[in-house]
C-alpha cells in the first residue's frame, strides 16, 4: 500500500465483540501501522452486532459503560462508530 502511495488508513475494530478481543484488533491495528509505516488511525466499532448469546440492551450498556471508558482510557482509539439506526440489527430497534 505504502508502495501505491497509502500514507493514511483507517482500521475498525468490531468483529471481536468481547472487550479483549476489541482491545487486541486495535492494538493490532496500531501495530501494523507502525510495522508498515503508515498512519493508522483506530476507530472502535463495537456496537456493530449483538453476540449470540446476549441481550441487545444488555450489551448496549456494556459497550457504552465499560468498552468505550476502558478503550479511550487506553488511547486505543481515534473515534468511536455506531450503526446508524437505519442499519441496527433489528434487536436493537
């Protein structure tokens, strides 16, 4: 990417769904840019679905109570992203 002239890239984390594994897509987002010496910028994507398992409100409060706090306590990420009401899965309507 650098090669085609990338200086700047913005990585999501969100796939991970627990705070460790959100925790760790963003470190390892920091990690390649600092490897491949281009600007990262990290954007917590948390509320991007609900895990099996659990209760849309429920894991609304902990994205917003204990992830989004512990992530930018951290430094981890740049910007926060949510699913606009349009696209929330339907739990969460």
């Amino acid at each position: 990417m650098r090669a085609e002239g990338v200086t700047t890239l913005e990585i999501k984390s969100g796939y991970g769904l627990t705070l460790p594994d959100e925790r760790k897509q963003l470190q390892v987002a920091r990690a390649l840019g600092e490897e491949c010496r281009v600007n990262v910028v990290t954007t917590f994507l948390g509320a991007h679905a609900i895990p099996p398992g659990r209760e849309a409100e429920e894991y609304t409060d902990e994205v917003c109570n204990v992830m989004i706090p512990t992530i930018a306590a951290e430094g981890l990420a740049e910007a926060v992203d949510v699913c606009s009401r349009r696209h929330v899965p339907t739990g969460w309507r």
